[in-house]
C-alpha cells in the first residue's frame, strides 16, 4: 500500500501543508517552515517555497516549489533559545537586582528583582533609558556614571542613593562592567545594585547610641571599660580618661597587673 506524502510531516506541518495547497490555489505564493520525518524516524527540518504553475489559458495547473534543508539552523537556534532560558531563570533566581543595556543604555533586558525595584514589568523596561524611567536628577547621575564606564572600560563599584519606582530612596552599592559582542565591540553594560538600606541604618543608629552612651557618661562621670582576656588587655571609655586625666587614645595594657 502506497503512503501520503502528508504522512511523513508531523501535525504541525500538516496543517501548513493543507493552508498552502488553499494558498495555491488562490494563486498565492508561500513560504514554511516544515518538520520532514524520515520512515526511520529522523527529523528534518526544512523550508519550503511553493508557487503556482499556470498554463497557457493562466489557469493553474500545479506547482512549483522549492525545498532548503534548515535542520543545522534549527537546531542552532533551539540550542540558543535553551541556553537564553536557562540565563534567564538563573537571573531570576538572583536575589539582588540585575540589569543591562546596550550601548546606548538603553536597557535591554533585567531580572525580576530589578522589575520589583522599578515597579515595572519588563517589557516597559525594555528599550528604555533611565531618561524615560526615572527623574532627570537621578537620570542624569547614572548617565554619566555610564558614560565613565564606557570611557574606562574597567569595572565600576560605588555607593549612591537610589529612586526606587515607588518614589523612595534607597542606598545601594551598584557593581557595573561592559560586556562585548562577537566582533570584540562594545555590546553593552551589565550591572548589579545591591541594596545596603537597611544596613545603613542599622550603622547610624549604632553611631547615635555611641554617642547618647558618651554623653551620658560625660553627665554622670561614670567611665566604662572592656577587658579582652585572651590578650590581658583593656580598652577605657572617654570619660575614664577624663577620670584619670590620661591621653584619650592610650590603651591600658596588663590590666590584672
């Protein structure tokens, strides 16, 4: 028993076999991309043109049509689709915001912890610039730290506040490096901002409850000292020098002596 031609083509590209032979014979002229398996089970990728063949009353009478062998090309992109997948959901996994853009900055691509941090999806993200995203005092800071990088070509790290996209400021450390294309040109930035709010904070508070502690020493003239065992030595507060009228930056060795 005979086999359809249309056997050996998966579903997909059955579909897109009966649209062309519609297509035809609308006089239509058509190009596809269709799944080819072999009767020993191997794919094929290939693509397909297909044009009308008239005779001599311009009727048409059949086809003619064209078939490239795309299977290497196919599996190439497949091959760089996962690969794109896989970067994309490591970048997600980062728990700090990332973001890139090209030469232009224009951002062209983020990870969902930079998505939260703009208050925006990524596809209003994309094709921006921090002109479009952000006010034009904070734009105009990060543009020029990209144009510093660009210049150096050397990796950037430094503090700066940040305008989060629901208007609060936030302290970040912010790491950026270029990145380059195939043909060893510029391709773009890469960059990270680490948000060290919290931490910030905490140092401040510290450094007032320092100061609360000497002042009140000070009032009370009470002093304070801390002895480390291990090395038999003592560090005195402020005050316990005043106390004792001893230079304040002296440290008091052989403390059980």
């Amino acid at each position: 028993m005979g086999m359809n031609l249309t056997d050996l083509f998966d579903k997909r590209s059955q579909e897109i076999l009966r649209r062309i032979k519609k297509e035809r014979e609308k006089g239509e002229i058509t190009t596809s991309e269709l799944t080819f398996i072999s009767e020993y089970g191997k794919r094929k990728e290939l693509l397909v043109t297909c044009s009308p063949r008239y005779n001599e009353k311009n009727e048409i009478k059949g086809a003619f049509g064209t078939i490239v062998d795309i299977t290497e090309r196919k599996n190439a992109e497949d091959a760089l689709q996962t690969q794109f997948k896989f970067i994309e959901i490591l970048l997600d996994t980062i728990p700090t915001p990332v973001f890139y853009k090209d030469e232009n900055f224009a951002y062209t691509g983020c990870n969902k912890e930079f998505e939260k941090m703009m208050g925006l999806p990524k596809k209003d993200i994309i094709g921006k610039t921090d002109f479009d995203l952000t006010s034009r005092e904070f734009a105009e800071k990060y543009d020029k730290m990209d144009h510093e990088l660009l210049k150096s070509q050397k990796p950037h790290a430094y503090e700066t506040v940040a305008k989060y996209g629901d208007g609060s400021l936030h302290t970040v450390i912010v790491n950026k490096a270029i990145f380059k294309n195939a043909t060893g040109e510029i391709g773009g930035i890469i960059g990270i901002a680490l948000d060290i709010s919290d931490q910030k904070r905490a140092e401040e508070m510290l450094s007032k409850s320092e100061k609360r502690l000497k002042q009140a020493q000070r009032i009370a003239k009470v002093g304070s000292c801390e002895w480390n065992v291990d090395k038999d030595t003592a560090m005195w507060s402020g005050e316990m020098f005043r106390i004792h009228g001893i230079s304040r930056k002296k440290i008091i060795r052989n403390f059980r002596s």
